[in-house]
C-alpha cells in the first residue's frame, strides 16, 4: 500500500519523466537511420550537425541537473560555447556523450518528488519554481530533438521511417490509438512493441 501512496504523490514527476523519456527515445530512433559519417557532417547554412546537437545537449542537462536542488543550474565547469564547435566523433563516442547528460536527468528525477515541485532552484542567477525549471528544461529538450528528428528525415528522404502516425494512416491508427501514453510510444520507439 505505501508503494501506491509514493506512486500517487509523484505523479507529476513520472509524468516529466515520461515526456523525457519519449523524446530521448525519439532523438535515439532517428539516429539509428543516419550513417556514422552523417553524425558529424556539416550541415547547410551553418545548421548544427546531430554532434554539435548532441554536446549542447548533453551539456545542458549535465550541468542543469547536477546538485539539481542545492546549485546554480548553470554550472562554473560548463563551457557552452565550445559545445557548438564542429567535431568529429564516432557513433560510440557520440552515444558515450548523449548518454551522460540524460543519466544526470534521470537520476535527478529520481530524487524529486511532487512535493519538490514548489520549491525553488536557481539558473543563472535566476530563482525558479523546480516545475517551471523542468518544464523549461523539457521544452529545450524537444526542441532539440525536433532537429535531430528533421535533420535526420531530410537526409534520409524516401528511406525514412516514420516516428509517428505515417502518412495516409492517421484514420487506421485512430481505431487502434495504442501509443498515446509516453511510455508506450516510448517502448514502441525502441522496439518493446510493434508500431
């Protein structure tokens, strides 16, 4: 019974939690369609390449959610500027990085219940509510995401696949909606079930 009672009173957390996890899932199938070359590769226009998305992101999360609760979410260590410089990286040493900033996440929701979403953290000088500091922080993570997920469909064309509903079966899905929770679309992301 206490299980259930801690599970009731951090729904809004698991419900974060959720959100994150679908779009680092996301982020993780459309890279699984791109070549390791394409992982560095520049892109037109002075685009980011998925590794510079890849270390600005990684980076952010690591010094957001490092001492989460108790220092500056803009952390002394972090060097944003040299995380938008071109690279050249292998898919390991790409997957080593991402794979960092998303563990400083998880294990800091982890220590956060709904009662913490009231309290305040401080970024950059700046005193937020916990809630408005995670729900910023998930915003900067989809939007991230969004550009792995559009930089990898424009490279793959007529060989990607889709992430979502695909086109011409929106009315089929409709009648069998299986991955509206996060989770499920999560699992389905990385192959738990069929899409």
């Amino acid at each position: 019974m206490a299980a259930a009672k801690s599970n009731d009173m951090n729904e809004l957390v698991e419900s974060i939690r959720a959100e994150y996890l679908r779009y680092k899932a996301l982020a993780e199938a459309a890279l699984r369609q791109v070549t390791d070359d394409e992982l560095s590769a520049p892109v037109p226009n002075g685009g980011n390449s998925f590794a510079i998305i890849c270390w600005h992101l990684s980076g952010n999360l690591r010094s957001r959610f490092t001492d989460f609760l108790t220092s500056d979410g803009e952390k002394p260590w972090r060097n944003r500027e040299k995380e938008f410089d071109e690279r050249t990286v292998s898919r390991a040493e790409f997957m080593t990085k991402w794979d960092e900033g998303w563990a400083v996440l998880l294990s800091a929701l982890d220590g956060l219940t709904d009662d913490h979403l009231r309290t305040s953290v401080t970024i950059r000088g700046q005193s937020l509510k916990v809630h408005e500091a995670l729900h910023r922080s998930l915003a900067h993570a989809a939007y991230h995401v969004g550009q792995i997920v559009f930089l990898a469909k424009s490279l793959r064309g007529d060989r990607w696949t889709s992430l979502s509903i695909p086109r011409g079966r929106s009315q089929a899905y409709n009648q069998n909606a299986r991955f509206e929770r996060a989770s499920a679309h999560t699992d389905a992301l990385r192959g738990k079930s069929g899409t």
